[in-house]
C-alpha cells in the first residue's frame, strides 16, 4: 500500500490510445518529473512526456490527488500514442522512477482497502468487464451502483438490531428494557430467516445471469441434436453425419436470447454402448443435463418407435422437442409427447433441416430465459455470497432455537450470521452493536 503502481489499462497491442494508470505516494513526483508542470486536478492537460534527456510521446495527462481518486490513493493517467514503442518507452522510465507493475485487480483492492468501494462492488467491476450481454451490463452496473450492497447493508442493520436488543437484556438485565423481548426478537429472527431462505431459492438467477443459462439437448443417438443445435446456433458449430455416435463429448455453444447469455450443450447420444469412449461420453452428458437450467428431450418424430433412454434425464418444466417435422410421424412421436405430459413437459414441432417450427422454439426458449429479469435486483451474484448467506441463514436457525433456553449462545449466533453477511460486503465491525445498545436503550442513566 505504501509503493506506487502503474499498469496498462487499455489492451494490449496496436490500438488509437493506450492507457497508463498510476497510483501510490510517487503518483505526483512521476507527473512532475515525465510531464511538468502538474495539471490542475481532473482536467486533462497535452504534455509532452520526456525522461532522461528523451522524449517519450505526446500525451493527454490527468492527475487525481487523493482521496478523491479511484482508489484513494494519488493517483494519474496518461493517454499514449497506442503503439507498442509508446507504451513500452514509457514503462521503461516509470520502472526507472521506481513504480511497480500493478498484480492483477490491484487499483480494485486499494479502492477496497481505501473504503472507495466494497467487495460486493469491487466484483461489479470485474463482472462489468467481462460483460458479453446486455442483461450482464445491468446487472454488473447495478451491483457496482450498491444496489446488492445495499441489500445486505438493511439485512445486516436489522440483524444489528435484534442482536443489540438481545445483548442489553443479557447483559442488563435490571434495566427498564421492552416487556416479551424474547418473544420480539424471535418473531425477528424468524422474519429474517424467511427473507434469507427466499434470497437463497432464487433459483440462481443472478448466477445464471452472470455465467449463462445453461441448455442441454438430451435424446437417443441420431434424433438431431448436433442439427438442431446447429439451426439454434446459426452456425455449423456440430458435426452432423447419419452415423450413430458421432458427438462424443459436450459441445458448449454461447449463444445471446432476449439479451441473455446461454449456453447451449449438444452431447453424446444416450444409450447403452460397450465402447468405451462412447460410454465416458454418455458419462459426461448425463453429468452436464443434471447440472443444466434447462433440457431439450430431442426425439426423432419419425421414428417407428420411441426410445426413451434420455427421458429419465429431463424435469417439469423441460421441452420434448419432436424432431424432423418435414417428415411423416411415426409411432413412436405418440408415446413420447404422452410420456412428456406425464413429466409436465410441453411439446414442440421442430425441424432442423427445414426450420419448420424452429421460431416456435426459440419462442419457448425465450420465454423460459427471460425469466431471469425477475422483478428485483438478485440477492445471489456469486457463488462467493450463496455460501456466505447459507452461513447466515443457519446460524439465525441456531440462534432462533436457543432463544428460549440460552439468550447467551442465540446471541453469539446471531453475531455469527451478522458476521457472514459483513464477509460479502467486506465490512465487519462489532462496534455497531455497542452504537446501537447505548443509542436506544437508557442504560447507566
């Protein structure tokens, strides 16, 4: 924390603009030094950069002095030529200054560590740049703006409450404190842990947002799902041939619906087999259609008869998609949509050859992802907080429990779940309570 960084942070390579961040003690010295005379502070300045007698470049220079920076400490910004000679002369000097090449996340981690920002929001960062849809941008703008920070602030302040409240009537006990505490303090408790459980069965969604929603196309050797995973992916992303067993491995393909990124599977066939790389295929496809949000059950709809083999991998809530519609049905397509029913399956007409019925199933696709909007913003964005929220919820559990019997041990519960919520944000301190307990109650009068 006491050196000063620098870093590129544009990308790599032959570009209009290349940008240098600076930050540390030596930010101003630098700026002096390569560029004089200093800036006035966030207005950008054209300096000819010079070290050791040499021009550099001609740059657009700002200088940020702290705390009013991104991470609070000094810090600067130099806006290069964006040619490989530009940047690499100018790193050259800032090393010859005695800066460090900044670790990866590092300008984040000071903000952190300087209060500028919180965990929470320091993963909005990352996940902003890494966005590839529109549905990624929001979320990650929302989470960087406090809105899940927020969250679990009013969480964490409630819990404050309870456990302040449970505290002065341990500790206090002869003090002129509310009447059936107990009783208040459990019907909070027992509130918060509906809040956090309701949070934790989002079903993923700000996860889902995040890391893509997940679809698997399941069904028997040659019923089309390398061909329809093609029509869905409008490119030839899967080999396609008339010989059984051609798909050996998962084929993950991104794909955008209704500014959501997907991901769809295309895998082996399911069936018994004695090869053996045909089997670990059939390993590894029933292992990715477990995990996966959603399942395709991809039957031949021309088939002579039904082969159900993949119907034990799909759920309520999945899509039959009855395959080769450009074609007659056969007898098989009967029993397979009764078999669907019976799994709360809706069907679909599909053709991947001719794309007969294909808009009706991205039409049921979209309306399956689009769910992921939701009306709030998520509680779950990482699988960093579904642990931590876990953590929080049983330790309410215990702490609700041991109202009755031990106020001492609920109490140290419910700081334990106070705790967990504190680990999302990054921001723990116990002083909250003590604030809390000599602000509303008269103790020591």
């Amino acid at each position: 924390m006491n050196d000063t960084i620098y870093a590129l942070a544009t990308a790599a390579g032959r570009g209009a603009v290349a940008v240098v961040r600076i930050s540390g003690p030596d930010s101003r010295h630098v700026l002096e030094h390569l560029a004089p005379p200093l800036s006035s502070p966030r207005q950008a300045a054209l300096r000819r950069l010079r070290h050791g007698g040499e021009a550099l470049d001609e740059a657009l220079v700002l200088w940020f002095p702290g705390p009013a920076s991104f991470t609070g400490d000094d810090s600067a910004e130099l806006h290069l030529h964006g040619g490989r000679a530009s940047v690499e002369a100018v790193s050259g000097a800032l090393d010859d200054l005695g800066l460090r090449l900044a670790e990866p996340g590092e300008f984040a981690r000071r903000a952190f560590q300087n209060g500028k920002l919180d965990l929470a929001q320091a993963e909005a960062i990352a996940d902003l740049v890494d966005a590839e849809t529109d549905s990624q941008r929001r979320q990650a703008l929302g989470q960087l703006d406090g809105a899940l920070s927020a969250r679990y602030r009013a969480w964490r302040e409630q819990l404050i409450g309870a456990l302040a409240r449970l505290e002065a009537a341990v500790d206090f006990p002869d003090e002129d404190l509310p009447g059936a505490l107990h009783q208040e303090i459990g019907a909070r408790v027992a509130s918060f842990i509906h809040e956090l459980e309701a949070a934790l069965a989002d079903e993923g969604r700000g996860e889902r947002v995040r890391e893509g929603y997940r679809i698997a196309l399941v069904g028997a050797p040659n019923a089309g799902k390398s061909s329809l995973l093609n029509r869905l992916a409008g490119r030839d992303a899967a080999i396609v041939t008339d010989r059984p067993g051609t798909t050996r491995d998962v084929i993950e393909v991104p794909a955008v619906i209704e500014g959501f990124k997907v991901l769809y599977a295309d895998m082996a066939g399911i069936r018994e087999t004695d090869d053996e790389i045909e089997r670990e295929g059939v390993r590894r496809a029933r292992a990715w259609a477990e995990a996966a949000d959603l399942r395709l059950w991809i039957v031949d709809g021309s088939s002579a008869s039904a082969v159900f083999d993949a119907a034990e991998l799909v759920k309520a809530g999945d899509l039959l998609v009855l395959n080769k519609a450009d074609r007659r049905l056969g007898a098989g397509a009967g029993p397979a949509e009764r078999s669907a029913e019976q799994r709360g399956l809706a069907a679909v007409h599909a053709s991947a050859l001719t794309e007969t019925g294909v808009e009706p199933l991205r039409a049921a696709l979209a309306g399956k992802v689009s769910s992921l909007a939701g009306q709030d913003f998520p509680a779950v964005t990482r699988l960093r907080h579904r642990r931590h929220l876990t953590e929080a919820c049983r330790s309410l559990h215990r702490a609700h429990a041991a109202l009755s019997r031990s106020p001492e041990l609920a109490a140290e519960d419910l700081r334990q779940a106070g705790l967990a919520l504190g680990r999302i944000a990054g921001r723990i301190d116990p002083e909250q309570v003590l604030d809390e307990v000599f602000a509303n109650f008269c103790i020591g009068k």
